[in-house]
C-alpha cells in the first residue's frame, strides 16, 4: 500500500507515492533526492538529520514521509539563493566551523532557527542551543564561534 | 613574452585561510558513501550474533529467501573460500584467528556477523534478516580481560585456553638498578577504558562489478584506499589491477577506517555473485558492535624515584583487550604504548611487559592517539602521583626531569630518537598565561571556604607523522603527483586520504607557494586508486609531514623542470622560475607559467633531456617519526553536592612544529581535546557480564555535546622538525593524548585533601559524588 503526499520542499512543489513506513529522511535522500541531510543515528541524538518543518527544526530520521503531507520544508540545499550561501553558511566557512562536514547541514539548521529564535545570543545559549547536534570533529569551539559570526552578520 | 616584473604576494604557508573543501559541506553537495546511487542498485543487511559466544548448529534462510524482493542470503559457508579479515601485524608469539567474513560454526561476540541479505531496497533488506532462523547452543564467555587472564576463564578461542592472544617485552636501560637505589617507589593500576570512536558518519561501502572487463570497484568509507585495495585483492582473490578502491568524502575516522571490515569484501563478493551494485551502510547499533573500539588498557605502573623528585624507571604490565579477533593492526597497539612510557622525561629505564588479552567482544584498535594517550595518561598521571607522595609541586618535578634542549636529538630507553623539543619553555609559557602561582593562592583560599577547587597539568609529548617504513606493516612513505594542465591550472594527487583535516587546503597553500599561482587554480585530488598513485592513506598524524613532503619534493623537481622550458623559451642560460613566472636574469624578460605549460604540452620543441609535460611525481621516506610535544592545563571546581565537574578553564599549548595553517591547528586541538575529555569525563564502552554490550547507541553512550566541553584556550610554540624539509610534526592527534591526564590531574588535585590519590575514568558525577561523601575513600 502507498500513500499520496504533497509537500513544499524548498520553494518546491513535490507529489509522491510513498509507503507509510518510510522516514522522512529517507523519502527526502531517496525519492526527492536530496543528498545533503545525512543519517547519523536512527535515533535523533545527533541531528544530521535535521531539517527545518514549517520553520522548526525536526530531527527527519524520526518522522515518517506521510507526516509531512501538506508541510513545508527546509533542507540545508535551500539556504543559499540564487547562487549566494546564506549567511550561516559563510560564517561556518569563514570560521572554520566543519571538519568532515557530515554534521554540518543539520547544524546549519539548527543555528537557523536558533538565531530566528534569539538573534544575539550568548556562548551558553548557543551552546545549549546545538544540544541536539553531535559534531565529533570540531569540539564545538568555531562551531560557537561561526553562530557568533552569523548572528553579527543578521543571519 | 612579457618584461613585466614577477608577481609578488605574501606567502600563504603559515596563513589562516578558510578551506576549499567547505563549499561543497556547506551547501549538502558533497558525496559521502550512502549519497552514491547506481542503476539496479541492491541493498545489503547483516544478521549479526546476539550472543558473545555460541556453537551455530544450523542456519534456516528459507523464509527470508522467499521473502519478496530479497534476492540472495549468504551465510558462512557460501564465503568460506574468501581469505579472512587480515592481521597486518607480527610478533613473535602472536596467535592470530581465523576471522572469516561471516561466522563459520561459532560467533565469538555480540554483533559478530552471521549472515547477509542483499533486497532491491534496505527495507526489505533489514527485514529479511529478521525472518532467518539460526539455531545457537550459547556457551560460556568472558567478558573482562583481566578475569579472562585468570585460571579457568572461559577460552574465547578453544584452542587458547589461556586468552592470551600475545606477548611484548621491551626493556631500556637497567630497571633492576633503578628500582635498587630508589628512595621512593610508587603504584598504580590505571585503566583506560574502551571507547567507540563514533566518526558521525557510519561506516559504509557501495561495490560495483563489472562482468565485461571482470573488474571491481568498491566505494568505501576508508582512511587508507590503496592499502584496502591491496588487502580486498588478497581477501576476494581478485587481482590487484582489476580492483579500484575509491573513498569519496568521508565523514571522519579517528582510525576506525583504517581496516579491512568483513562488509567492504562482503559487498564486493555479492556484486558479483549477483553482478549488480550493492549497498551497505552501517546503522549507528552497527557503528557500536562492530566498528573497532579503541583503548581497552588495564595497567600497572611502578615509579622508582630519588626523594628530590628525579625519575630513576619505570615498570609497567600492561593489558591489552584484544577483543575476540585482530583487526588490521590490533596487536601493534600496545607496543606504541610502550614506545612513549618515558614521556619527555629523561630518565633511562624502562620495563613494559605486554600481554594481549583475547575477550568476547568487539575487537580493539586505532583510536585517535592509538596507544599513546593510554601511555600518556599513565605517566602524567604517575608523575603527579610521585609529586603527592613528596610533597612536591607538580609542575616543579615535571621542570625536573624534562629532557633539556641540549640533548636532542634524544635517544629515549624505548629505541626512539626524539627530534626536537623544548618542554620547559612551553611549560613555562602555560604557567604564565594560567597566572600560576595566583591559581595556586585561588586554590589556598577557596579551599578555606570549603570549595574543590584542582588544577591538572599534562605535559605531553606524542611520536606522529607514521613514520619510517620499517616501522610499519602499511609501509610509512607518501606520494604526491603535481600536474600543470595545458592551461596553467594545477592538480595535485596525493596518497594520504584526509577525511576533515583540511589537507586539501594545506597542499593548496603549500603548491600555491612554491609554483606562484592562485589558490583557486589548485584542485588537491585523494582517495581514488584508479586516478591517484600509490599512497599510505591519512593516519597517525602524518597528512603533512610526510605527504606534505612528499608534495614540496613533486614541487622542486617541477620547478626544475619548469626552468628548463623557461630557459628555452627565454633563449636564456640564467633564469628564476617565481610568482608565476620565469625570468631571464640577465634582461629581466619572462614567460608566464601559463605559457610554459602550453609550451610544454604542445611540444613543438623541447628542452635538452626534457620530457613534453609539466608533470612530477615524487615520494618522501621519512628518516624518522616527528615528536610534537606541549603543555595543557586545567582549573576546574567540583559541586560538592552532585560530583559535577566544572572545568573553569582549559589551557592548550602545543608544538607542532611549522605551521600551514594556525586557523586548522587550533581545529585539530578543539576536537582532539573534545576526544580526550571525553574519555575523562563521560564516555565508556560497557559490557555486562553476560557479554551483552550495554552502551549500543548515542543514547546510552556519552559522546560530548556542545555544553559539555569547555572553550579552549590556545597558544603554541614552534620548534621545527628536523626531520623534513617543511619543518612540520603533526597535530592531529596530540589534543586528545594531552587532554585526558590533565582533566583527572586536575579533578584528583581538588580531592587531594580527601586523600584521593587516582580515580579511574571516565570521572562521572556519581563516582566523584562518593568519593567527596566517603572523604576520599572508593
């Protein structure tokens, strides 16, 4: 058995049949695609996964595809426009905020909402804001300090 | 022909650049493993044991096999004629099992494959391997290496009774004296505990066959792609030219991928039974069972001393969990260990007896530091022993003992050679910037009003930049290829395989230099056998020592070359090849490189004994290991009531030698550091008694998250290598061996007027909580 969805997918309008078991992360990677979310876990502790669900991050290897009928998402290869990287994404670059990279999409939505959230924070907010992304390569430091850089920025 | 003057600009070796390998990470466009897709690509999933030892009695596929959309079950027997999962290490009395990609008639501990399924999608896949039966009679295990030791432990292997899987002395100088005219003599068992090393990507590899031309290529998630290519060809009996090993972006390793894992050759041999693309990607349950731990020491520590602090030897049993197998370099791990006992202290006797613990369980090896943070640890920490028991300042029987700078380079009683060093300086460095003597008076006085307040001292000195060939069962020389294109850009090809270091970057800056041109005319190639020469891969902190020499040779020579062309061109004996240009010294005319190159390929005439080309390949065979060395420091403060440890402030200073990159140093610290902490803080592997492995996911095992690690304060000393022409050490690792002594330095510190003399790690609240309430008795 499948189920129609239709959702927005960065600005996109997408329409797919798809089991009801499948995790949004999946539908994500395999059916639209979408390469730059990455599985970490399978149990939303280190949000690679992370991707923003109508404006708030959700950690996508734990939601199924069919949950996100009629939703508009996020993901980390719809924060640049027009050829221009989103502030967030020069900070990260600038200040050295990624090693492998393979957590960096869903830090770069997570800090997204996190500045939407609170445009100026503190070291401990933004520390307490990334607790639900494990980076295992940069101990976090130009992490904190690429947000810093973004909320200066306006990102 | 111009006569323009050479372009000049400010070098970029030695600038905070930001990386070329960002944009593609930033934006969700790189390639990792799982993002490889193929037509007709099939998925695989592994039934694994779920006892740690077992007889297999029989093994039902049907109901999996008939299940829709499976296209094939593989069990022991269909690979029992592929080599097994190799052991590149030899000792003399190493016993070394028969690790065969699935487990033939017993499963040796929890997560030991079993069988494999191969579906059209990882779905069906995953649930197939839940309908095949396999009837196990369970059989007794042994968990804990040092009861597996003990007379009438549970063999892990019947045909070793007694679990050991090896033996190492290494002796320097004469312990036995030492110990005779010791005024003092400390002990301690000091154990470091397993640890996952849990890179966030999982392990993961996509194999490709391709019947018409028999050929293989396999995807993998690796730190060393031609040394895999070497060992699958060995495993599948597959010859070597016929197999292309690639490793597109990996999402980091801390040597967990420096292996052969049974699924890389597991895949290759599915695709072609079944001559279609296959797929395997670890979950994270999979990332915990079966993915090599690293650590796993439990050892003893004598300390002989004279009363005024001077370190005469030092004795140590070390215990090595082996695990229930070898992995590819499982047995070499301890004797690096035992290489760095003596730490930058000059004393010259040293005892190590090794054995090698075989265990039902997952197997142990390269784990960021591989060996040294374990004997790091051991004697920082047996150091700050020795000054408790004096009454001495830890910091001034560390300025005691240090090798002085005179004596290098410095031939320590383990058989190394130390290159360069000057501990006290950096040592003295961290005092003042830590506002020592007034942390010491902060101390005084907190302690008055009843607050823990430690502080930890590790000065570390670490042997990197693998190495000398001899040295190494992979070979320990690099390669670099620089090719000029016919239009003047440059591509570099290298045999490390860096997976977030940023080598990418460095080479740029490194090429960038030495030819005049434009970083973003540089493109650094890795990791792919079929386009890149033979390489050692990207481990033991030697992307830039010795594939960065490697690269500055490739360099000179094509320069030379170069010249030689500019010399024709410029109808000129004296030329200078520079900024982007040749020019004739006598008439200052000159000839861009980009004219050179075309030059060069359109070859209408060429230069005496010159080939047509800008192309150079160039090896470097490091005559030695490099020895980075530094001092960290810690101030941290207990909660009397809950155990927490605060740590108030974290002081890194590292010598690394020259520097590419001060802005990638202070990355390769941060993590390193973060590592470290969390082997001293939070992390461990936890088996029951049972064999059941208790910590199998992010949400039981500790891995260090933002609020967990503090803000790092770096500096550095620069003390060359002499070693190669670039000066350089390496970095990589030297964090996370410096952090962990320093941490349960400075938290014994606070509870020294407990009495607390050592406290095993990781340093939980409910561990530090108990000593405070029982007044410093465990």
């Amino acid at each position: 058995m499948k189920i129609s969805i239709s959702l927005t997918i960065n600005g996109k309008q997408h329409t797919d049949q798809v089991e009801p078991r499948l995790l949004l992360i999946h539908y994500l990677r395999e059916v639209v695609g979408l390469k730059g979310p990455h599985i970490g876990c399978e149990t939303s502790i280190c949000g690679a996964c992370t991707v923003a669900l109508n404006g708030k991050t959700v950690k996508s290897c734990s939601l199924f595809a069919v949950q996100a009928d009629g939703q508009d998402i996020l993901t980390v290869e719809g924060l640049a426009t027009n050829g221009q990287l989103h502030p967030i994404q020069e900070a990260f670059w600038n200040e050295h905020g990624l090693q492998c990279g393979f957590c960096t999409p869903g830090m770069l939505m997570t800090t997204k909402e996190l500045l939407e959230r609170n445009p100026q924070p503190t070291d401990d907010e933004i520390r307490h804001g990334l607790e639900g992304n494990l980076c295992r390569c940069t101990g976090y430091q130009h992490i904190v300090n690429a947000v810093k850089s973004a909320s200066k920025a306006g990102g | 022909m111009e006569t323009t003057a050479t372009k000049t600009r400010a070098p970029l070796v030695g600038k905070r650049i930001r990386r070329l390998e960002d944009p593609r990470l930033i934006t969700g466009t790189a390639t990792y493993v799982e993002d490889i897709e193929m037509p007709n690509m099939h998925y695989a999933a592994i039934l694994r044991s779920p006892y740690p030892a077992a007889k297999i009695n029989r093994i039902d596929t049907h109901a999996s096999e008939q299940h829709p959309g499976v296209v094939a079950v593989f069990t022991g027997k269909d690979i029992s004629h592929l080599g097994p999962v190799p052991c590149g290490v030899s000792l003399p009395d190493l016993r070394i099992p028969n690790h065969s990609l699935l487990a033939q008639d017993r499963v040796y501990y929890v997560g030991h494959p079993v069988a494999v399924v191969v579906a059209t999608n990882q779905y069906i896949a995953r649930d197939a391997v839940d309908l095949i039966h396999v009837d196990y009679d369970p059989l007794p295990s042994i968990s804990d290496p040092e009861k597996a030791l003990e007379d009438g432990a549970s063999p892990v292997h019947p045909e070793w009774p007694n679990n050991i899987a090896f033996t190492h002395h290494q002796e320097g100088g004469d312990i036995e004296k030492a110990f005779q005219e010791a005024e003092v003599i400390v002990k301690e068992r000091i154990v470091s505990q397993r640890l996952v090393p849990s890179a966030l990507e999982p392990r993961g590899t996509v194999s490709t066959w391709n019947s018409g031309n028999q050929s293989m290529t396999v995807y993998s998630s690796t730190q060393i792609p031609h040394i895999l290519r070497t060992l699958l060809s060995q495993v599948l009996k597959l010859p070597e030219h016929k197999l292309r090993v690639v490793a597109p972006e990996v999402g980091g390793g801390f040597g967990s991928k420096c292996e052969l894992y049974p699924e890389e050759a597991l895949t290759a041999f599915i695709s072609m039974k079944i001559s279609k693309p296959v797929k395997w990607i670890a979950t994270r349950r999979e990332g915990f069972l079966a993915t090599i731990h690293g650590r796993g020491h439990v050892d003893y520590y004598e300390l002989a001393a004279k009363k005024d602090g001077t370190m005469l030897g030092l004795r140590v049993k070390l215990i090595q969990d082996v695990g229930a197998f070898h992995m590819l370099l499982t047995p070499a791990m301890p004797t690096l260990s035992v290489l760095m006992l003596p730490g930058l202290y000059r004393f010259k006797n040293v005892k190590a007896d090794v054995v090698g613990v075989f265990t039902n369980r997952m197997a142990t090896d390269l784990y960021r530091g591989a060996g040294r943070p374990e004997a790091t640890h051991g004697i920082e920490r047996m150091v700050d022993i020795l000054a408790a028991e004096l009454k001495m300042d830890p910091v001034e029987i560390r300025f005691k003992n240090f090798v002085p700078p005179s004596d290098f380079p410095y031939d320590t009683p383990t058989g190394l050679s130390y290159d360069s060093g000057n501990y006290a300086a950096i040592l003295e460095k961290a005092l003042d910037m830590a506002g020592y003597a007034q942390l010491r008076e902060e101390q005084r006085k907190g302690r008055e009003n009843g607050r823990l307040i430690g502080i930890g001292l590790s000065t570390y000195g670490e042997i990197c930049a693998f190495g000398p060939s001899p040295a190494l069962p992979t070979g320990g020389w690099e390669s670099a290829t620089v090719k000029i294109e016919p239009s003047g850009q440059v591509t570099v090809m290298s045999g490390i395989s860096p997976h977030g270091q940023g080598s990418e970057t460095t080479f740029a800056q490194i090429t960038a230099d030495e030819l005049g041109v434009d970083i973003e005319d540089i493109v650094v190639a890795h990791g792919d056998t079929a386009t890149v020469q033979h390489g050692v891969g990207t481990f033991g902190s030697r992307n830039t020592a010795v594939g960065g020499t490697a690269l500055f040779l490739a360099l000179r020579e094509l320069k030379e070359k170069i010249e030689r062309y500019g010399s024709m061109l410029l109808e000129s004996e004296n030329v200078t090849y520079g900024g982007g240009v040749c020019t004739c010294n006598k008439t200052g005319t000159c000839v861009s490189l980009t004219e050179i190159a075309a030059a060069s390929y359109k070859a209408s005439k060429l230069p005496p004994n010159t080939q047509p080309g800008l192309v150079s390949t160039n090896y470097w065979e490091p005559p030695n290991f490099a020895f980075p060395f530094g001092a960290h420091l810690i101030v941290s403060e207990i909660d009397r009531d809950t155990g927490e440890i605060q740590i108030k402030r974290y002081l890194a200073l590292d010598d690394c030698g020259k520097v590419i990159n001060p802005l990638l140093v202070e990355g390769q610290v941060h993590g390193g550091v973060a590592q470290g902490l969390g082997q001293a803080l939070y992390e461990q592997v936890v088996y029951d008694d049972t064999g059941q492995l208790i910590t199998g996911e992010f949400m039981d095992y500790a891995l260090p998250k933002a609020t967990m690690v503090p803000t790092i304060e770096t500096e550095r000393t620069e003390t060359p290598s002499p070693v190669n022409p670039l000066g350089v050490k390496g970095i990589g690792e030297a964090g996370t061996i410096a952090a962990s002594p320093a941490m349960v330095n400075s938290v014994v510190d606070a509870l020294s007027p407990f009495g607390v003399r050592h406290i095993d790690m990781p340093l939980t609240p409910e561990k530090v909580w108990k000593l405070v309430q029982k007044g410093g008795k465990a």
